[in-house]
C-alpha cells in the first residue's frame, strides 16, 4: 500500500531540485516505491571533503533531501514539511563511485513524521544511517 498522499514522480522530484544544494552536489532521485524514495550523490571533487573521502555534510544533505522529500509528499494537500531533528552516524568511508540513499518512513503522523535514510556504497555496504525528523505544518 502505498504512502504518498500527494502525487509523485521521478521527473517532477528532478525538477523540484533545479538550483538547490542537491543540484549543485549532483543527487539524482532513481526510484520511487511505495513507501520509499531512493536516491544517489556521486563521490567526486563537488562532494569529497581535502582526505578524499565523501564529506559527512553531503551524506546528510543526501538523507535530509530524500526524507524531506518522502515527508512532503506523504503529507496531505495543502500541508508542508519541514525538518526539525536529524542525525546521521557516518558507518564506513566511501572515495569513489556512487552512494545511494534509501528513505523509509517510520512514523507518518498527522503533526510529526520520523525517516530512517540508510546510505550504502556501490558495493552494498552501509556508508551512513540517518534518522528525520519532520513537522508537519497544515495550511494557513
């Protein structure tokens, strides 16, 4: 059954990011189920931070876009969400390829939603988990 109360796509949560942090850090959203986004950020010279190493901020905008993202559009018509807590445990380094972040709800209420975003390395292995959390604003 799916979450989304809102109607969704690849190509519209694409254009949603024209001009923003996530543009410029290269995040592509790649698949949309029904209760998960997903989505990726290369390892390159935009995202690594002076070792080498994907910086620890950008695997935190990865999770914070996809969370925010899931929590929007898991909302009713009308309301917005907007990121009041996250965190993020850095697991495991990443210097090259890709890291793909997967979003999954785990609480969607009517004021507040909770996000887990796990992060993993081309290889499958897990890079980064970060738990969101967002408010939930109804109109005005």
């Amino acid at each position: 059954m799916s979450i989304w109360k809102k109607p969704i796509s690849l190509q519209a949560l694409q254009d949603a990011q024209a001009n923003t942090a996530a543009s410029h850090l290269g995040i592509e959203i790649t698949e949309i189920g029904p209760d998960f986004l997903r989505g990726r950020v290369p390892v390159d010279a935009r995202t690594k931070q002076p070792f080498g190493l994907l910086h620890g901020g950008v695997s935190v905008v990865l999770a914070e876009s996809l969370g925010s993202m899931g929590a929007y559009h898991a909302c009713p018509e009308g309301h917005h969400a907007v990121g009041l807590e996250i965190n993020a445990n850095h697991i495991r380094s990443a210097t090259s390829g890709w890291v793909t972040g997967t979003a999954r709800a785990v609480h969607v209420g009517r004021t507040t939603q909770v996000w887990q975003i796990d992060l993993v390395n081309d290889a499958g292995e897990l890079t980064c988990t970060s738990r969101l959390t967002m408010a939930i604003l109804a109109p005005r």
